[in-house]
C-alpha cells in the first residue's frame, strides 16, 4: 500500500523533521532571486511593501511568476535529494504503489479538471459580464503561457509530493512512535502558550522594542514548558496507562496523516492575499482541498490523480482569470474585477463537487474498502507493488 512504503524502522519520524528543513531551506534559496529583483526595483525610488500582494505587483507579472516560480523548482530539488539520498527510497516510493507511474491517470485528473475550471470560467463571464471582464493581450499571453506549462506544473508537483507524498508518509511512519500522539498534542499546545506567554510580557514590558529577538526567547520558553511537561507526564508514568495506551491505538489510524498534512496544507495558504479579501472562511476550501487530494491519494494507493489535478487547478486559473487580490497576479484572458467574497464559490467545490468527483473517481478505479484505506491501522512496509494499473 502507498501509505506503508514510507513506513520503515531505519526512517524515524526525526528524519522528516530535518528532511522538511532541507526541503524548505532549498526553496528559500529559490527565492532569492526574487528578492534581489525586488531590491534592484527599489534603486528606482521604490519601496519594499510590507505585504506579499504589494510585492506582486512591483514587477511586471510575467517575471514575477517566473521568479516565483524558481523557488518551487529548487524546493522539488530539494524533495528528490532528501528521499534519495537521506531516506534511502525511490522517487517512485514517494509517487506511487504502482510499477511504474501511471500518466494515463495524471492526464484524466488533469484534463477532467481543466475542462470543468474553463466551463465555471465562461459560465461566470457570460452571467456576470460586469465582474468577469476581458484582459485579453496576445505577446505578454504567449509569454505567460511559455512560463505557466513549464513551471506551474512543477510548483504544482512539488506541493504534492511534500504533502501527498513525503509527509503523508512520514507521520504514518511517526504514529508507530509511542510518543507521536503526544506530540501531535504539544505542537497543538505551543501557539496557545507562545501567544500566552507574549501577551503575560506584553502588559509589563514594551516587547515592540527587539520584538524579533523577544519572540526568539518566548520560542525558547515556550519549548522549555512543553519539555518539562514531557518530563512530568514520564515520571508519573502517563505513557504506560491503559488510557494512554488507547490514544496510541487510536493514533495509529491512517485518519491522522491524511488530516494532519490536510490541515497543514491550508494552513500553508493562510498568508494568502485571497484571506485578506474573503475572510477566514477561504480556509475551508484550502483545507478541504488538500483532505480532497488526500483522499483520492489513499484510495488510489499513489499521487497521480492529485499530480494531475492540482496542475490542471493552478494551470487553467492563472492562464483564464487574474484579479488585484489573488495570489498570483498573471496576464490571463479574463480579469475578475468583483468585490471578493467567501460564500457558495467555497461551499459548491468542497461539498458538491470534490465529493462527486470521489465518486467518479471511485467508479472508475474500482475503488473498494473505503473504510481501511482511509481509517484502517498504520503497519510496518509490506510488498504493496501488487497493484495494478487500472
């Protein structure tokens, strides 16, 4: 099965840790470029925004997405170094439980999707020709076509095979630790102290002044509590108790990383321009996307149908519609000029549409036993190249 391949004693859950450092570590490096650019821009008498929407719009947008793109091929870089040379595994264990990776299945993820996202385009322009209007220029469109084929695809895979692939994977491999459980626990718990802590030290002191470094030392502390807590919970033998002992079991299921790299996955879309504008309520459709992709990625025991998928999303958009206030400011043929809102446009895909799309999925795989693949017991790497190529 996909899932166990990760799962093998000589990769602990530590390994992770450090191999997602590297992987993020390889995507600053990637962005470096667009920092000096952004630099260079400022000897015109510019300033550098404070906000990521602000730096969008310094550059001409082609370029800008070009550069912004080049982090997310230093950081797929990143990921095939990690998983080759420090997990000792395959790409292809980290794609796919298949022989081989099945590209019919990308490219049926891919054009399904593209041709449902033009249908909502033109559907939107023609009933509301006042908000969808057309941005239409055929040089700096060739040019964004030319960049988008090539490198939105590679943002788009790298996005999957660190959430899909790599650490889908690694928490499967943690919840065999008698402590991942409980460590799931103390990072939920690290906000809500860190936040504590700094606002206990803001009422005595300005912590405004060296604010970097006092969060730096509240970083610290806040660590110190959670260890000590570990402590205390060991010397009164918590982790050896029958209730424990339950939550451990439980912590087993394969629920955990499919909701874990979920969360984490529209946690990472939080900073967003597009959550400025909508609200908070756009997580929802971050959040039930990634569990979206999660779920056609275990039932499908590989990262095809997602691959294709989160291509065709990002593709198809950036080339069709842009707007003032989403993430990625492109020279596409329409321009949406409406009032941003979160309503019907987040509910439809995420209770309607994803789940529709699991059932044709579903049907056209044959996928069976939904109930053990999605929630069924994490166990050691078994032979799972069994599968066959529906």
């Amino acid at each position: 099965m996909f899932l166990e391949q990760g799962v093998k004693k000589e990769n602990p859950f530590w390994k992770y840790l450090v191999g997602s450092l590297v992987i993020f570590l390889a995507s600053v490096i990637g962005q470096l470029p667009f920092g000096i650019a952004l630099i260079f821009k400022t000897f015109d008498g510019g300033e550098i925004p404070t906000d990521s929407a602000g730096m969008l719009k310094m550059l001409d947008s082609n370029l800008s997405l070009f550069l912004i793109m080049l982090s997310f091929v230093f950081g797929l870089a990143g990921v095939f170094l990690v998983v080759k040379y420090f997990h000792k595994q395959t790409i292809l264990e980290v794609t796919t439980s298949r022989s081989k990776i099945d590209w019919k299945r990308v490219f049926f993820s891919f054009f399904l999707w593209a041709l449902f996202t033009i249908a909502s385009v033109l559907v939107s322009y023609y009933l509301n020709p006042e908000e969808i209007v057309w941005n239409f220029k055929p040089v700096p469109f060739l040019i964004l076509v030319l960049i988008g084929v090539i490198f939105i695809p590679i943002q788009t895979s790298t996005e999957e095979y660190v959430f899909r692939g790599y650490l889908i994977q690694g928490f499967a491999n943690g919840s065999l630790n008698k402590k991942f459980i409980i460590g799931i626990f103390y990072s939920l718990l690290f906000v809500p102290i860190f936040l504590m802590l700094k606002s206990i030290i803001a009422t005595i002191i300005d912590i405004e002044f060296l604010a970097l470094i006092w969060n730096f030392v509240l970083f610290i502390i806040t660590l110190i509590i959670l260890v000590l807590l570990d402590i205390l919970l060991t010397k009164f033998n918590f982790f050896e108790t029958n209730f424990y002992e339950k939550l451990f079991n439980i912590g087993k299921s394969k629920l955990f990383p499919l909701l874990i790299t979920s969360f984490i996955f529209g946690g990472m879309h939080f900073f967003n321009p597009e959550v400025d504008k909508m609200g908070n309520l756009i997580m929802v459709y971050y959040i039930g996307t990634g569990l979206f992709l999660g779920i056609i990625t275990l039932m499908d025991d590989g990262m095809e149908l997602a691959l294709g998928f989160h291509a065709a999303n990002n593709l198809v958009t950036a080339l069709l519609v842009t707007s003032d206030w989403s993430a990625l400011q492109t020279n596409s043929i329409f321009k949406d000029v409406s009032e941003p809102s979160a309503g019907l446009e987040i509910i439809i895909p995420v209770f309607v549409v994803f789940p529709l799309l699991l059932l044709l999925f579903g049907k056209k795989y044959k996928w069976t036993d939904w109930k053990e693949k999605l929630t069924g017991e994490i166990k050691l790497e078994t032979n799972s190249n069994e599968i066959n190529n529906d």
